[in-house]
C-alpha cells in the first residue's frame, strides 16, 4: 500500500491477556518507530528498528513490551500480561534514510487503540 | 535530558492567524518538525527546519532560532478544518527517533 498501515485499529483486551499488533510500513523503508500515545498527550518514544536490527528499546516500559522486525519489513509490538495503564494508541511510523529534507520525514500509520479492561 | 515545551490549549477565530510556540531542549539537533494531528487520526508531516529562519508553505509557515531553542508555527486564514492538535518534535542525530512535544490543542471558533 502507499501508506503505513496498521492492524487491528481496536483492540480491546482483559488485564493479563497478551496482545500482538501489528504495523506494514511503507515499501523500502528501512527505518521503522513505536510510539504510544495517550490521550491528550504527544507520542511517547518506544522503540526504533533500522531494517531488522533493533538499535533503541529504551522506551519500552517494562519487559512485558516487545517488538520484531525479523525480515526489515512488518513490525509486531507484543504486550504481555496487558495492564490498565497499558490503555492508548499505539502508532507505528516509518522513513526512509538518505539525504534531503524529504528522506527525514516519518510517515505514521493511524494506530492502534488499545483499551485494557 | 530532552524537554519540548508547547501551550496546551489555543482558541483561534475563523479567517485569522494564529502563532503556535515550542521551546526544545535536546543534547543534539538534526531538525524540528511540525505535525498536525486530527482526533483519532495519525499525525500527518506539515513542516521540517533545520536552519535559522521562516520557511513558508501556503497557508502554514514555521519558524526556527537555534541559538533560542525556538520555533514557531503560524496557520493564516484559519479555517474550520484546522481545528486539531499541532505537535512540535525534534530529531536528536541522524535518523534518530523524534522527540515530541505534548501538542497544542487548537480549536477554530466562527
């Protein structure tokens, strides 16, 4: 597709139930991002993939978050034993590496709501 | 550590201008951006600088003053549909994540 596109949009899970998103980012992008946003705030830096190398998890909240890039392209963020304060949107973004104003831009996906009850 | 700082909330009337500020402290600099950001939606790119100065793009232009640590993003016109969060975010080195700020709320009265 011509964007990056996430899935599933929604996602609601029972305290203690994994969950697995997932994000396709755009063709040939090498770089790919997780952010969490909660509402009404910016998004929070989680963690950052150059093709399948995962140079920076220093934003994952604990160790029940992990996310893969195993072949550089689709990205799965895992949540483990899933909190209440686990509840926001998690937003993947993309971009392409290389010179010129454009190839620094990320695009990002719509995200993912997460509702933990 | 890395601090971006931007107002909270803004209300601007319909066919005026509006001027929306970012402070950033970061160890480094490769770039501020702009996104804006409508209610559940995914933040889309509006504006990137890099050097000192304004850089124009229609109705929209942005500001940065590195030796300040500043930048500014001005909406002209402003129109119903501009209503939405503006997010301001600075990139540390190279192709490092972005560090954003909290955004701004801007509504747009008639």
């Amino acid at each position: 597709g011509a964007g990056v596109s996430q899935s599933p949009r929604y996602k609601v899970a029972k305290r203690g139930q994994d969950v697995a998103l997932r994000c396709d980012p755009i063709s040939g992008h090498v770089s790919l991002f997780w952010y969490q946003q909660a509402l009404g705030q910016g998004p929070e830096f989680l963690t950052y993939f150059q093709n399948e190398a995962q140079l920076d998890k220093s934003g994952l909240p604990s160790d029940r978050f992990f996310a893969e890039r195993p072949e550089g392209s689709v990205s799965t963020l895992k949540i483990q034993r899933t909190q209440q304060e686990d509840s926001a949107v998690y937003l993947c973004a993309s971009s392409s590496r290389g010179l010129g104003r454009e190839d620094t831009e990320a695009f990002f996906g719509q995200g993912t709501r997460l509702t933990v009850v | 550590g890395q601090n971006i700082d931007q107002p909270t909330e803004m209300t601007a009337t319909e066919g005026a201008i509006v001027q929306i500020n970012c402070t950033y402290q970061t160890s480094g600099f490769n770039g501020l951006f702009w996104y804006q950001q409508h209610a559940g939606e995914a933040p889309t790119f509006l504006s990137y600088n890099v050097l000192d100065g304004l850089e124009e793009k229609g109705r929209f232009s942005s500001f940065l003053s590195r030796s300040k640590g500043y930048s500014y993003l001005l909406l002209k016109e402003l129109q119903m549909k501009d209503s939405a969060s503006y997010l301001c975010a600075v990139r540390d080195t190279g192709n490092t994540p972005l560090v954003f700020g909290k955004g701004t709320r801007l509504s747009v009265i008639a």
